[in-house]
C-alpha cells in the first residue's frame, strides 16, 4: 500500500489518479497553483532562516 499526497492510504493506481487531477488542475489554472507555491516556498524559507 501507498500512502497518497492527501494522506490517505491507498493503491498505486488511486494515487496515480490523485496526481493527474492535480496536473489537470494546475495546467487549468496556472495563476492560483503558482501563486499557492510561492507562498509555501515563502513559508519553507521563513522557517529555515527563522532557526
């Protein structure tokens, strides 16, 4: 068993069809997935460079 990027447990094949909706909406909306990224980028580095 797998453990898929939402966290639940399952098959190969159930976290194969998580990440293609996941492809399917990022190339959807481009816009809010990178602006979604550069604000958890933002939290990664804020983190790192709090210690």
């Amino acid at each position: 068993m797998f453990v898929s990027i939402l966290g639940l447990v399952g098959d190969p094949a159930t976290t194969a069809e998580t990440l293609t909706q996941i492809k399917t909406v990022a190339r959807e909306n481009p816009l809010p997935v990178a602006a979604f990224g550069a604000f958890v980028a933002g939290v990664v580095i804020g983190r790192l460079s709090a210690r």
